[in-house]
C-alpha cells in the first residue's frame, strides 16, 4: 500500500518556522554587535589621541580634601571633613584622619566647600534667554534638529557650573526630544546632568501658545504644549507622554487666556482630578504650572505634587499645600528676568517690579506655612549654566544661605523621589559632589564660584 503524500507545510506554519529561526538568530547578531560597534565614536578619542566630550572615570578611588564639607544633613558645613569615592559612590565621608585605600588619589581642594551635586528642579533645556530670541520665534522658527543642539550646549554649561541634576519640566514645542538627549547623557554620549524629564506638557485648548490671538484664524501653529479638552484627551495625552518616556507629567493648571490676557484656570476640576489620577497609576508625579488662588485650588485638590510660580497664592491656599504635602518651587530668578526684559528693571541698580515683590511674597507665605520649598528656577528664560542665580533670590527674599543650599540639594532629591540616590554627602549615594570657592553657608553667592565637579564619580571639572 503506498503511504500517503506528505502534507505541504501551510503558509503558517512557513512564517512561525521563520520567526523561530529570527529570535534564534538574534541574540547572536547582539552579540556580534559590540559596543565597539554601537557606540565607536566614543571609542575614536582615545585611539586617536584627543579629548573625549565625556571624560573617563579615574579607575581608582579617589579621596577629596577641601576646606569643609556641606553634607545637606543639616546647615552645618564640617571643618577638615574629607569625602571617599569609590567607583561612582560615595564610600566614606567624616574626619581628615579617615583611612583611606592604598591606591587612592588624594585630590587638594584648598579654600574650597565641599556640596552634593546641585539641582534645579525647574528647567528648560530647550529654551534659551527671551531678550535673544522671543519665546514664539523659539518654538515657530527654529528647527527641532538646531533646538536639539542648543539643549546639548545647556546641559554641558550646567554641569560645568555645578548642577549635577534637573528636572526639566517641558521641551516647548520640541515634542519628545528631552528623552533623547536624556539618553544620550546617560549612554556618556555627552555631557549633561541626570534628568527627570516631562516631554511635551499638558495644556488646554487655545490656552497656551504660540497664538492663538494675534495670529490669523486660518494658521494651524505649532504648540509649545499638547493641546487637550476634555476627560479623554487628557488621559490620552498622559498614556502617550508615560509611554514615550516622561518622567513627570506637567500640567498648566492656568495661564494667561482671560480677557485682557490675565491668568486664569485653563482645566476642570474633573479634568485636573483624572490627569493626576492617571499619572499616579502610572507611577509618574504631577508638577502643576499655576499661578492664581483658583488654579493652585484646583491643581491642589486634583492631587499634584509640585506646584511652580504660584505668585498669586494666598495665605490659605498655601496651608492647604502644606496640608497635602505638595512641594513649591517659586523660580524668583525667572521673575526677574521676564522684569528686565519686559518691565525695564535693571538688577542692582532698580527697585524691585510688582511682580517681583509679589513673588517674594508668595515665599514669604510658602514659609510661614510650612510648605516644602524647593530650588527650581525656571531656567532657559534665563542663561543655562547661571542657575545659582535662584539661591541667591532664596536668600534676599528671606531663607538663609544654608537653607537655600538645602533647597537645592536634599529637599529637592526628596521632592524628586531621588533621594536614597542623591542629594546629601553620605556613604551609599552617588558621587555627584561640587567644590566652590568661600563658604556658601555664609555668603551664598559662593555657590556660583564652581571649581570642581564630579557627577557619578566621573571628574568632568578639575581645580
């Protein structure tokens, strides 16, 4: 009896054949792809004799021996403290008679003040001084790719001046290109602070900018924020930025879209509550822009994390945040730029604007009541790189100088949920360290004097 003709294979079978013989194959491909491969031009500087954008780590330990260290576990700064690092950890911190390994280099910081890595928790990479470029010629008329060079330029001045972390709370109008210059600082592609990035922001329809009004009504402009109405939009505009890697969720819980241009609430209360709600499931915070009693009401109640400006709260509305336990970050230093810019104030020389004074207020009341206050200053209105302006601001508006470096060190890794990483010179964290010349818990401008920065045990500044 013949056997039956075998069965041709079906056209199935053929491509789960195929896909198998794919995900066989493909872990050897990886495999033959070496990082030589991916990443080789961070490999050419070395063979070829130049300097590297990303220094290399020391390969050693490294002891640091500066005047005093400000370890941000209290106002104190330690006279004769010396800090131990150890890969990109702080191994030891405490008194210059601390043993340290036989193979370390001992690097002298002489006159200076030993501070963890600095933060600014309100940033814009993408953005630069307005009295250069107005924000809508930013956002209308540069191109993303000249955009994405500039941030590249603002990271490495911030580092270089000391700030080892930002939380950069939108790319206006620059779409998703925060999450790749955060990779490519964490590949060691280039130089820059860690980031906590928001990608795009939430705003409410014809609430934002650039335009509406004063555009013709034919124009379909670009935006500096995703445009949302209503429930689902927002929890749509929320999954996407999650999903394409934001960090925090920014909202505008109020902006300048009332009759004679005035800030007032752009969102319901039920769309603030299902923003935070669905941010929350999907483990990210929630900073609010709002700078009316209404809007911080509102962005308050929703459940948000952080409100920034809030120059128009009220001694209420300010208790309530510090019975809810949401941080405030006041950028003084945007104020004043937007001042000197706009209004004609001219630092040092005039009396402090309106708008000033209301925001010296407003942190006066943040610290009568309690609020958790931290260092975020709004740059890119202002030059990369100056950020220690902020401190400064902290301080002639009523903090000390200690607790203005605190505000830009542990309060703001706590407000960053960063802080079992960063924040504070103890044993276990990363070594993101800064020396400055003077004492800045006695004269904060000091903070700006940056002689040595070290950010993941790597030494991107020497003295």
């Amino acid at each position: 009896m013949r056997p039956p003709a075998p069965r041709l294979p079906t056209t199935r079978t053929c491509l789960a054949i195929a896909l198998w013989a794919l995900a066989a194959a493909l872990p050897l491909a990886l495999c033959a792809q070496s990082t030589d491969t991916l990443l080789s031009a961070l490999k050419l500087p070395s063979r070829a004799g130049f300097a590297p954008l990303v220094p290399p780590p020391p390969g050693h330990p490294v002891l640091l021996r500066p005047d005093r260290v400000f370890d941000a576990t209290s106002e104190e700064a330690h006279a004769g403290w010396v800090v131990l690092v150890q890969g990109d950890t702080i191994a030891a911190v405490g008194p210059a008679s601390m043993r340290a390994p036989s193979d370390a280099e001992t690097i002298a910081l002489p006159g200076l003040t030993l501070l963890p890595g600095l933060i600014d928790a309100h940033s814009h990479l993408f953005l630069h001084p307005y009295n250069e470029t107005l924000w809508n010629d930013q956002v209308l008329k540069e191109p993303e790719g000249y955009r994405m060079v500039e941030a590249v330029l603002h990271a490495r001045n911030t580092l270089m001046q000391g700030f080892t972390t930002l939380r950069d709370l939108g790319t206006e109008g620059a779409g998703f290109a925060d999450v790749a210059i955060k990779r490519a600082i964490d590949d060691g592609l280039i130089p820059g602070p860690r980031l906590a990035v928001a990608t795009r922001a939430i705003v409410a329809t014809s609430s934002y900018g650039p335009g509406p009004r004063g555009f013709r009504p034919d124009l379909e402009l670009p935006q500096g924020g995703q445009v949302v109405s209503g429930v689902p939009q927002v929890l749509e505009a929320v999954r996407e930025q999650a999903g394409r890697g934001a960090d925090w969720i920014k909202v505008y819980a109020d902006y300048g879209r009332g009759p004679g241009g005035e800030a007032v609430p752009t969102f319901s209360q039920e769309e603030l509550d299902a923003l935070v709600s669905e941010a929350h499931s999907a483990g990210r915070h929630v900073s609010a822009h709002a700078t009316t009693p209404e809007g911080m009401r509102r962005a308050i109640l929703a459940g948000v994390n952080t409100i920034e400006h809030g120059f128009g709260g009220t001694d209420s509305v300010f208790r309530t945040m510090a019975v809810h336990g949401i941080a405030y970050l006041p950028t003084l230093t945007a104020v004043e730029a937007y001042a000197e810019y706009f209004d004609h104030y001219v630092p040092g020389k005039s009396e402090p604007t309106a708008s000033m004074r209301q925001a010296a207020h407003a942190l006066e009341l943040a610290m009568k009541n309690g609020v958790t206050i931290g260092c975020g200053s709004d740059v890119g209105v202002f030059t990369h790189g100056t950020n220690a302006r902020e401190l400064e601001w902290l301080v002639r508006d009523g903090m000390r100088p200690a607790q203005a470096l605190l505000a830009a060190t542990a309060v703001d890794a706590r407000i960053m949920r960063m802080d079992k990483e960063i924040g504070r010179i103890v044993r276990g964290l990363k070594a993101d360290l800064v020396a400055v010349a003077g004492d800045p818990t006695k004269d904060v401008p000091a903070v700006a004097r940056v002689r040595f920065v070290m950010k993941n045990g790597v030494i991107y500044r020497a003295p």
